[in-house]
C-alpha cells in the first residue's frame, strides 16, 4: 500500500506538473520553458540533498553515477520537443502510452523481470484507455506525421532506457543523490543540445526577457513537480517494485493531467474520454493486485 501511493504521486506530479507547463507555454517557448523547469528542479533537489546528506553532488563521481539524466529528461523531452514540432499532440501522447508496452517487454531482457501475460493485457487495455482519453483531441486529425511521430517514438525509447539503466543503480545509491545527479547531467546536456541547435534553427533560442513574474512562478513550481518531486518519487519506488510494475502508474500521468485540466483551465472531458480513464485506473488497479497476489 505505501508503494502504491508513492506510485500514485509520481502520476499526479507528472500529470498535474505538465497542465501547469501547458499554462506557461502561453508565454514561454517549449525550449526556455524546459531549461526553467529542469533548473529548477536542480535547485531544489540540490537544497534537499545538502540539508539531508550535508554534501552537493558535484564531482566527476556524481557526474558518472547521473548518465542516466543523458537519456532522461535531456534526450527523451529533446525529441518529445521536436516530434510535437512536426506531429499532434494526440499523436505524441498515444505514442508516449507505448512506454508502458515497451518497458514490460524490456524488463526481461535486460533486468531478468518475469513476463507476465496478464501484465501484457492489462498494458493493452490502458493503452487503449489513453487512445480513448484522447479522442476529443483526435477528431479530424490526419495521420501524416510520420517524421514527428518517430521523433516522439525514439524519445519513450530514450526513457526506457533511463528507466533500465535508473534501476540497475537505484539499489547502491542514495536516492536524492541520484536524482539530483540525474537531473543536473539533464540540464548541461539539455543546455549544450539546444545551444547546438538554436545556431541552426532560432526556434530552439533559450530567452528568458520579458517574461512576467507570474509565469515565472508556474514555471519553476512545473519545474519542481514534474521533474524533481515527479522523478525522486519514481526513483523511491522503483527500490521496491518491479519497473513493469512502476510503468502502470506512468499510464496514470494522462489521467492526472485532464483531471487537472478540468479544474485549473475548464476543460471538459466527454463521455469516451471519461471511459478512457476508467480503464487506465482499471488497468492499474488489476496490476497492483496481481503485483501484491505475487509478493
């Protein structure tokens, strides 16, 4: 049960961290938003690591033990950035539902985790969910984003990389110390990437001026939940569960994300999209149980 919930927060800080970055990307570019969020969640996490471990990650030690901030969030959010840039978002968020299927199907290979049959069907069911939770959206949309839709598929499989390579350390480290490593090697590669870019497109410029102050405010506090609250809690889990496991609560992300559309912005979900959650939940109900029926 408090895996469960540690589980269930990470989903709402994802879900509800990405309706705040949907509010501040009325003023700020997707480019600048993610070096603010990504900073800031930098800040904080390094806070709390020097009042709770009383040192800083930031030697080359730290540096090594973070290469996984490489494929997480610095690559997978890079090509999720480009992929939106050429596809919908229908496109993007069904395609990033994959991630569930994918990592159930990775665990095995390179963690030893069991497949389990039900796990795939059950990953089936909230992917279908998600296809359903997103329908309003997909009405009249045409399928011809082939180059975006790639871009977005080889960002879930930069973060299933992230998670295999997160699971393999999460065991021998602090589980601050690794996030805030993580997340900082996420922030020179994210900064160094866009620099690169941004000499050959000015669509990837990082420019802060003339923002005001209040989105600056949702900025950082979306930076704080979806990035440092989101990822520390994920890692805490993934210390007790399987990543197969873990995966069904990332499904719940998009479930938090409309619920916390409805009562910040005024969206209103119809009746396929309200079914579309219940079989998200569903799905991550039946997975827990069968989780717990096991241990």
């Amino acid at each position: 049960m408090k895996y469960s919930l540690i589980a269930l927060s990470y989903a709402f800080c994802w879900g509800v961290g990405l309706t705040l970055a949907k509010i501040a990307l009325t003023e700020i570019s997707p480019t600048t938003l993610l070096i603010i969020q990504l900073s800031s969640s930098v800040l904080f996490l390094y806070a709390v690591c020097y009042f709770q471990e009383g040192r800083l990650p930031l030697g080359i030690k730290s540096l090594k033990q973070g290469i996984a901030g490489i494929f997480e969030p610095a690559l997978a959010y890079m090509f999720g950035i480009l992929g939106l840039a050429s596809t919908t978002a229908v496109n993007a968020s069904l395609i990033g539902s994959t991630e569930v299927i994918i990592t159930i199907l990775s665990a095995p290979i390179f963690l030893r985790e069991r497949l389990v049959l039900v796990k795939l069907i059950l990953a089936s069911i909230s992917f279908l969910g998600v296809f359903l939770l997103m329908g309003q959206d997909a009405a009249g949309t045409q399928n011809n984003f082939l180059f975006g839709d790639l871009m977005v598929l080889i960002g879930v499989l930069f973060a299933v990389a992230y998670v295999i390579l997160s699971k393999l350390q999460v065991h021998r480290l602090s589980t601050i110390i690794l996030t805030a490593s993580q997340q900082f090697v996420g922030l020179i590669t994210t900064a160094i990437a866009f620099g690169i870019l941004s000499t050959f497109n000015r669509n990837y410029e990082i420019n802060a001026f003339g923002i005001s102050p209040q989105f600056w405010l949702l900025a950082i506090i979306a930076g704080i939940m979806q990035y440092a609250l989101g990822f520390l809690l994920y890692l805490i889990a993934l210390r007790h569960v399987d990543v197969s496991h873990a995966a069904f609560y990332v499904a719940l992300t998009p479930v938090f994300g409309v619920a916390s559309a409805i009562l910040l912005i005024g969206e209103q979900p119809n009746i396929l999209q309200w079914v579309g959650a219940g079989l998200i939940v569903t799905s991550s109900y039946f997975a827990n149980r069968s989780e717990t029926r096991q241990d």
